[in-house]
C-alpha cells in the first residue's frame, strides 16, 4: 500500500453526549498518513470535543476510532504515546522559563539521555526563540508562547500531530510563520489534524471537513468544497456603499442570500443569468453609480456560510 494511502486516523458513528445534549453526532471521516486535514467549523460546533476523545482524553459514548493504528477506547495510554497534542489554550507553565518548559516536557516524554540536547535545540528552532531559553514565559506575547507550545509538542518527534485552534488570538504575521512550521511537518510525513474557524487558513488543508451542531455538513479538498458543497451560484457585487444595499439585494428575487465580504457583496443566487440582470435593475434604480457584477468561483467562507444557513433552514429549531 502507498504511504499517501495509509490511514492515520479514522472514525465510525461517533459520538459524544453530554447528558441530553449531543456534541458530536454519529460522525464518519479518515485521516490519511501525512496530510494536513481540516476540522471546520464555528465555536461549539464539537471540534474540540471530537479532538478530546481521538487523543483519548475523553471516552466517545458510542462509536469507534483508531489513531495511528490504537483504539480510541481501548488503547488511549498507547495513543498518548504516540501522538503530538496542543489545546487551544496555552498549556505550558507561565511560572517557568522556556528553556524549563522544554526540560519539563523532555521529561514528560522520557527524551532519552543522549538526544535531548538535540531536541531542546530543535525546539527552539521550531519556536523562533533560540537564545531566549532564559526568558520567563510569562513575559511571552501571544503568538510566540503558542509556537513554544507546538516545540513542545513536537519533542518526541509524533507522526500525528493534533492543533485544536493553534493561531486563536494571534497576529497575521504569527499565523503565517506557524502555517509555515505545519507545512514543513506535512512534507516530512507527519500527520497534522487541525481544528480552525479560520477560512485562509483552511486553504492550506489537503482535506477537510465542516462540522455544524456535531455534524459533519460538508467534506473534500478545498476546490472540492467550492464546487460540489454550494447550493447555488456565487455573484461579487461591487460597488460604493455596499452595506446600504445589502437588504434590498437579499430581496431580489433568485437571490438566497447577500453579505458583505470585504469591501464587496457576495450573494449567493439560484441561476445566475436571471439574477445578475435583475441585480443590475436594482442598482440603476438606486442610484448607486458605478458597480460590477460577476460571477465568481466561491471561497470557502462562501462555502462555510452557505452550508450553515442551508443545514439551518433543513433543521429548524424544535
């Protein structure tokens, strides 16, 4: 069998309840060896939670899984072995410096004696804060405790890797260099599972899945995504003002939906040759001078959105 086809993870009807209420719903997907594969989806969608019980931190309450060959039930000391974990808040120990935090951890996964060396500097690599080993890590921004986390995590060198929320409240900049840190962990073959609510950040999975009301709504690559998970064509409305059209384009017949997306429009439509007319009228007889309307391939937010609003209007609330 091809590496590239070899599962890393794989799930079966799970499902996870909290008394009467279901976080995860009977939910299916794999996770194949070295991709990085997205777990989509607004807060309290139940991507952290499905992060918990695949790590074993928390038994599912029906279903099955394995990861990385162990039994997400049965198995879940060999699965923490195994694997790399950081939660999406900062888990490290303030109170010690970075250098501390990296011995303390080399302990927790019984770094061998003659490696540790090489590893605590590889981590400091990782992180960006070579020389600052005496730093206290209180006194870290952001964005450079969470690329501590993820050295630390990466200590015992995990060919599957779990980031729930990894860039959560951090700069641009940040994001960037840490997307850039997850990219080089895929070309070397590890498997990174990460949970985003981010859609630009989504665009660097190989896979990926939106979860809504622990459910899984959509899934496939981005490009996938964008042309099999729309109902409905996507048309970018330019023009000057945009927000004081926003609800008189919403009630254009043909048109699903229309929310601003920059400094744009983006509505969603049923057929675009009957609506990117009727837009056109709608504009002229506002008075709204120069725009543009085309049709566009949707983006993933376009995607997120649409699903959301469809997988609402199929489940009203009781």
């Amino acid at each position: 069998m091809a590496a590239e086809n070899k599962i890393a993870v794989s799930v079966q009807n799970l499902e996870k309840k909290f008394g009467d209420f279901t976080a995860v719903n009977r939910i299916n997907f794999e996770v194949k060896e070295g991709e990085i594969y997205g777990f989509l989806g607004p807060n309290g969608a139940g991507k952290s939670t499905t992060i918990r019980m695949l790590c074993g931190i928390i038994p599912p309450t029906s279903g099955s899984g394995r990861v990385g060959g162990f039994d997400i039930i049965k198995e879940q000391r060999k699965i923490k072995e195994h694997i790399g974990y950081m939660s999406q808040k900062f888990s490290l120990y303030n109170d010690l410096t970075v250098g501390e935090n990296i011995d303390f951890y080399s302990g927790i996964y019984k770094i061998p004696q003659a490696e540790k060396k090489a590893r605590f500097d590889d981590t400091l690599r990782t992180a960006g804060l070579e020389g600052m080993e005496d730093k206290l890590t209180a006194t870290l921004a952001g964005g450079w405790k969470q690329r501590l986390a993820l050295g630390c995590a990466l200590l015992h060198k995990p060919r599957i890797i779990f980031l729930d929320e990894p860039t959560s409240g951090v700069d641009p900049i940040t994001r960037a260099n840490f997307w850039g840190v997850i990219k080089e962990l895929s070309g070397q073959g590890v498997t990174v599972f990460v949970t985003t609510h981010y859609m630009d950040e989504a665009e660097n999975c190989n896979r990926m899945v939106l979860i809504y009301h622990g459910t899984i709504i959509a899934s496939g690559t981005p490009q996938e995504m964008k042309i099999n998970s729309m109902k409905g064509e996507v048309l970018e409305i330019a023009v000057d003002s945009a927000q004081e059209y926003l609800v008189g384009l919403s009630k254009i017949e043909g048109v699903k939906e229309a929310a601003l997306f920059g400094i744009n429009i983006h509505a969603v439509v049923y057929d675009s040759r009957k609506a990117i007319p009727a837009i056109k009228q709608f504009l002229e007889k506002e008075n709204a001078g120069a725009f543009t309307v085309d049709k566009i391939l949707p983006s993933l937010e376009d995607v997120f959105v649409s699903s959301i609003e469809e997988y609402d209007k199929e489940h009203p609330p009781a």
